[in-house]
C-alpha cells in the first residue's frame, strides 16, 4: 500500500496495516499474539504466446484455480503458537 507524507512516497504491506488495526477490526476481542504467515498455492500455466488473444483469459482462469491449488510453500513470520501450527499443517497441507 502507497503512502504519501511530506512529498515522499512510503510504503507499507497490507499485513502491517491489518497488525496495527487488528484493535479496531475485533473491538470485543483480547488480542494476545499475532502471527503473520504467507501462503503459496501451485497452479500450473502452460500457454503458447502465440495465442496471445487468450492469454488474459487463461490467466485469469489460472489465478481462479491457484485459489484452490495445492499449498506448496508457507513464509512465517515469527512462531506461531503450537496449536496454530497444527492448524496450519494439518489443515492446509494434510501433514499429520
């Protein structure tokens, strides 16, 4: 997210935003840890660029798909704690 101050262009990621509003977004809720964690889903793409007229259109199915691919890689943040780690393995990649 672009931010502008003083005539300078700053930055910030979306998950910083969310951290520093979580107060805001769950009034009634005690927040006692916040863990931000990344995750990447496999969607394979193969096209010939020569059908350049569908490439959007192959994409934009692609991105649908990546919604529901398989999960192949996770960046965290810090440690979650361990009972959201168990959800994180046994619900999004199947490990027991």
């Amino acid at each position: 997210m672009e931010i502008k101050e003083n005539g300078l262009r700053k930055f910030i990621t979306i998950e910083s935003l969310l951290r520093h509003q979580l107060v805001n977004l769950y009034p009634t809720y005690e927040i006692k840890k916040v863990s931000i964690y990344r995750l990447t889903r496999n969607a394979d793409l193969d096209y010939d660029e020569e059908e350049a007229q569908d490439l959007l259109v192959k994409i934009e199915n692609s991105i649908q798909k990546r919604k529901w691919g398989k999960a192949v890689r996770i960046e965290l943040e810090e440690s979650p704690s361990n009972p959201v780690l168990e959800i994180l393995k046994n619900k999004v990649f199947g490990i027991r």
